[in-house]
C-alpha cells in the first residue's frame, strides 16, 4: 500500500469546504441570518438590508475553489504551492463561514483541512507546480546521466 498524501486528502475537503460556503452564501441571500442572533442582534447589520457577509462568503468561496482545483493561471504560481498560504488564509474563511448561519459545516470543513495541511507541512510535504501530481524522485541505483 502506498503512503497518504496529506495535502492532496486536504485539498478534496477544502474543495467541498469551498463548494458548501458557495452554496451557504448563496442561500444567505434569501435566508439572512448569523448564527449567534440567539447571543445579540448586534451582528445582524452584517446581512441585512446591505447583503455583507453573503459576499465576503461568497468571494472567499470562489476564490478558495479556483485557487485549490486549480485555475488555469493560479496552477503552478508561487501562491498555489504554497502551504503557508494556506494555512494563513483559511482562519479568514473559516471566521466569514461560521458568522453566516447556514456557513457552520464549511467553517469545520476548513478547521480540518488546516489541521490536515499543518500535518503535511509538519512532513515536509510540498505540492507540486503541475496540479495533483507526486514529486518526482530519482530511482536508487539508476544513472543520473
């Protein structure tokens, strides 16, 4: 059996992660609600009358599905290589997420993924330029020439 690639197990859960804050965000448009209305009514300018929230979810969401798929120009750049940009960025999705009443699972979904890229960073795992390939290592014994 082969190993697990930590980073490309974490890139399928934050695709769904994405893909669901798309659809809370969306969905936020006709059913505004934060999920801690039961603590204060504070918050609740954040998605009504001015829709907020649902657009910084859903900019987040389509910016972190295009971004993990990868996006034609994203794919093999600096930024989509990058670990550590992950791990910076999603805290902000996952914050955008859990304000939004029906954003509360991508907000988990992102938690996880970030547990499960620090797993891969912690390795010493890297992601490759071309999208959801292994690195390349040399055979043992074979001619470097």
């Amino acid at each position: 059996m082969g190993k697990l690639i930590k980073n490309h197990w974490a890139r399928l859960i934050t695709l769904t992660a994405a893909a669901y804050q798309i659809a809370a965000a969306l969905e936020g448009f006709f059913w505004p609600k934060i999920f801690f209305d039961f603590l204060t009514k504070t918050l609740d300018p954040a998605v009504k009358p001015i829709p907020a929230l649902q657009i910084i979810n859903l900019i987040f969401g389509i910016f972190i599905f295009a971004w993990e798929w990868p996006l034609g120009l994203i794919a093999g750049s600096s930024i989509h290589r990058s670990l550590e940009a992950r791990l910076a960025s999603f805290p902000l999705a996952s914050l955008a997420a859990v304000l939004l009443y029906q954003g509360t699972n991508p907000a988990i979904y992102y938690i996880v993924a970030m547990a499960v890229y620090f797993w891969a960073y912690s390795e010493g795992e890297i992601i490759c330029a071309k999208p959801w390939t292994l690195p390349q290592r040399g055979r043992p014994g074979a001619s470097k020439a």
